[in-house]
C-alpha cells in the first residue's frame, strides 16, 4: 500500500512540476533541518522506539553530512536508499530512518523500523541551506553537545561555553532568515534560563542532566559555572535597541563570546 501511495504522490509531483516549470528531488525535499513534532502512530506503546521531543532534530545538508539530536547528538553522512534515510556516524555506527510520507515541509517515519514496533513520528522541516558558520545546526555550531573525553582546561571549558552561545546566536540570525515568527527558547536546557526579553544564570544545582553531562566531572561543571557567575558578576550586556527580539539576542550572544575572551 505504501508503495502505491508512493507512486500516486510521484505523480501528482510530476505533474506540477510540469505546470510550474520545475521539480525538486525528494533528496532535495530531505535537504533540511528536522524537528520532531508529535508521533502520529496508530498505537502509543511502541516500548521498543526512543520518546522523542521537541528539542529532537535531524539537520540534513546538501553536502550530505548530517547532524542529529536523536538519543544523543551524533553526526556525519547521509543518504537516501530504499525509501529510508540512511545516517552514518562519524563511528561508523549506522541508523535507517524509515520514510513513510514526504511533503514539502513535513516527513513522517519511523525512527526504529528495524524493530517490531511500528512508529509514525512527525518531523517538521525547514531551510538549512547555509553556510556552515551560518547555520545553527551544523557540526561547527554545536560541538558543545560532544560530550568530554577527559578533564578539560580553563581555555578548553571557555571554548564550550563560547560554542553553546554561539549556537545560540546563529540560532536568532537563521529565525531572521528564514523568516520564522516565533522561536522555541525553553526546551533547549542550558546555563542560561531564557526569556522573551532575557535570561539569567542557572544555579549549578539546577542545571539539566542533558547540559551537565556535555562535562567531563562534575569538577569541570562547577568550574564552568564559576565561569560563567564571574561573568554575571563583572560584565553587563548591552541590549540592543530593536522592536525585534531576533536581534536583540544576536547582539547579546554575540557579546557574551566576545567579553569570554
């Protein structure tokens, strides 16, 4: 039934791209940043598939490199075969993504169609085709969310810090760019609790078990956090004077990398 359905679908696409002069590939279609919506699956008891959030992800680039935030941050190649998204880490572990419907700005599939339990998660796309510096979702921007293999130097701890705010920084310019109206600030937990006009330090003791464990020890968390409540202490952000909170935070993140060098 799939397949048929497939077929209709390919169609109706070649069609339009008949009456409107063009057509994009369904590996151009894929070509996006990913977040998880809702899971749309006939039966919620699928223990054997990972529960997902909103703060799940799947960056697909043209280049065919790939980041994603899916039981963990891993990234590195992407392609399409078989109708399925096939992802290789960087440690060569590989994961198929079953696709069961693409559309221009929405894809659902199944995270886990290896397994018995069948799963239709919804995912939710849009433009990632920037350069890597530019685009939040890039390897480049997210290296923060790599957990530590060994005790970090002060320079090294900075360096993780000045990565997450710059992730959030690019994250602002790419809502300018693509023009989004609204920008989701609370699930993503860092140091910083966020809010429509600001944000303010996180108590150590609160920090997220997802933010904590990019550290190696919890001597390198307090160390962080020491950082980073010198800063609070010292320093002060000038806000810029924008109706657009986009550019507010652009301007305050980009001054938090550079009062930390």
């Amino acid at each position: 039934m799939f397949h048929i359905l497939r077929s209709i679908v390919a169609m109706l696409v070649v069609m339009s791209c008949l009456l409107m002069g063009g057509c994009a590939s369904e590996r151009d279609l894929l070509s996006k940043v990913w977040f998880y919506t809702f899971d749309d699956s006939k039966s919620n008891d699928a223990s054997g598939d990972p529960t997902l959030t909103p703060n799940n992800f799947i960056n697909l680039q043209t280049d065919g490199h790939y980041t994603a935030d899916l039981e963990g941050f891993h990234y590195g190649t992407w392609v399409m075969a078989d109708d399925a998204v096939i992802l290789t880490a960087t440690d060569k572990k590989i994961r198929r993504i079953g696709l069961e419907k693409i559309m221009p700005n929405e894809i659902t599939v199944d995270v886990e169609p290896g397994n018995n339990d069948k799963s239709s998660y919804r995912f939710e796309g849009s433009k990632n085709n920037f350069p890597d510096d530019e685009n939040p979702f890039s390897l480049v921007n997210n290296k923060w969310r790599i957990k530590a293999t060994h005790k970090e130097s002060d320079k090294e701890i900075v360096e993780r810090l000045k990565n997450h705010f710059r992730y959030w920084e690019k994250y602002f310019a790419w809502g300018l760019k693509v023009e989004k109206t609204t920008l989701d600030v609370r699930s993503l937990r860092g140091p910083l609790k966020m809010y429509g006009n600001g944000f303010e330090l996180v108590p150590l003791e609160d920090w997220s078990t997802e933010w904590a464990d990019t550290f190696y020890d919890q001597q390198d968390r307090e160390r962080a956090w020491k950082e980073l409540e010198y800063f609070f202490i010292h320093e002060r952000i000038a806000w810029a004077k924008s109706d657009n909170r986009f550019k507010m935070f652009v301007s305050a993140f980009q001054q938090l990398q550079n009062k930390m060098d």
